[in-house]
C-alpha cells in the first residue's frame, strides 16, 4: 500500500506548493516582520522578547487557521470534481487514501510551520525557535487530522472550517478554563459542580493545546525534553485517534 500511499502524499504536496497556501504564508511572515518593525519603535523595555511573543502568537493561529482551511478546501475540491469518487472506485481500501491524504497534509503542515517560524530568527535564539516550531508542527499535524475527520464527515467547508477552529479555541483555553473554575473557593451550588464536571471531562479528551507552542519557550528558556516529548505523544496520539474516526466515517458513507 505504500506504492498508493506515497503518490497520494505527492500529489497533495504539490497541490499545496502550487496552491495560494504558500503565498499566504510568505505574506504572513512579511507583515509580522513589518509588525516587528513597529513594535520595536514602541516598546520601551525588553524589545526584542515582546517581539517575539507577540510574533509567536499571531503566527502560531494564523498558520491553524491556514492549514485547517488548506485540508478542508483540498478536499471539498476534490468532492466537487468528482475525485474523491474516482479515488474511492480504485482497487484499493478506502483506508489507503485517508492515509496518503493525511500524510501529505502532515508534512504540508510541518512544513508551514517552519516557514511561519522563519520571522522569528532576529528575535530567538536558535534552539528556542528550533523546539517552538518542532511544537507548533506538531500542532498543525492535529489540526491537519481534525480538518480532514470534520470535512470527511462534514462535507462542507463552512461548517467543516467552524467545527475545527471551535475545537482549537476550545482547545487552546481549556486550561484558562479550569483555572476560572477552581479560582472560587465557594462549595457552589449543583449547577457549578456540574458544569465542573463537565469542564473537567471535555478537558480529558482534548488535546492541550495551551501547554503546546508556548511563548515563554521563546523568550525565557528552553522546555524540558519531557514537555516535548509529551507534545510529541500527544500529536501521535491524536493523529491516530481522528484517523481511525474519519476512516469509520468514510465506510459508513455511500459512494
């Protein structure tokens, strides 16, 4: 199945390099260094590390938003010429094209994560760049796995691209949340117990986005190799779980 495989994962690459995906990142990293710009005229202390947190932030949701956007167009694209059809009709398990479509969305991912990182070299030190962005790719790998399990199921790219970045805001503040909650030290009543509880479940089943990409690896020291590594787990973990559901998904639909 790797003969399959491999050409799909090409295939799609190419339709990445050849898509306005990386004209929008090269714009992307235009404006955030012209915002670097700016904002080195206005700090007054500690410039260079506003910069970069700063910098991290906008890049680090712009390229969410690029790649979940880039997944589900790809595929709906491929809905509407009739391919994802034609692809299906070929002797192969449907599985197949699931997985050379998430490989080549994979590494179209990772590979827009370390051209979005390229703004922040004047401001970091290199192996702090070096470990934000192998995070933020491993980011964009769950965000690239959700897109194509929502617009699989979906169909649509509204309602596809709304699902996903729900998931990743829902994602990215979860731990704020759990923080707001546990903030009071009132026993509560029922009700506030209750949505604890249920705070603390959609907690357990999403991945930690707020604990991924973080600034401060940027600009005050390195993170543990345990952090990466769980950011690492955490992206395999998750990669496989939406697979598996977008696979059960797609034999569940009728072509």
């Amino acid at each position: 199945m790797i003969r399959v495989i491999l050409p799909l994962a090409r295939a799609t690459l190419l339709e990445a390099a050849r898509s306005r995906l990386l004209w929008l990142a090269a714009i992307l990293c235009v404006l955030c260094l012209g915002l670097a710009g700016f904002i080195q005229q206005v700090a007054i202390i500690e410039a260079p590390r506003i910069q970069a947190a700063i910098l991290a932030a906008i890049l680090r949701a712009a390229a969410a938003f690029l790649t979940a956007a880039f997944v589900t167009m790809s595929i709906v694209r491929e809905y509407d010429d009739k391919v994802f059809e034609l692809m299906l009709a070929q002797p192969w398990p449907r599985g197949v094209y699931l997985a050379g479509k998430f490989v080549g969305f994979s590494t179209a991912a990772v590979a827009l994560a370390v051209i979005v990182s390229l703004p922040l070299l004047p401001f970091v030190p290199l192996e702090r760049l070096g470990a934000w962005t192998l995070s933020l790719g491993c980011e964009l790998v769950i965000v690239a796995a959700m897109s194509l399990f929502c617009v699989i199921t979906l169909a649509q790219i509204v309602p596809a691209l709304a699902a996903v970045l729900g998931f990743y805001v829902l994602a990215r503040s979860i731990g704020a949340m759990q923080i707001i909650a546990a903030a009071s030290d009132a026993p509560g009543t029922w009700a506030e117990r209750a949505a604890d509880w249920v705070l603390r479940g959609i907690a357990l089943v999403l991945p930690r986005f707020d604990l991924m990409t973080r600034a401060d690896w940027l600009v005050v020291a390195l993170p543990a190799p345990a952090a990466l590594a769980g950011v690492v787990a955490q992206a395999a973990a998750y990669a496989v779980l939406l697979m598996a559901a977008a696979q059960f998904d797609l034999h569940r639909q009728n072509f």
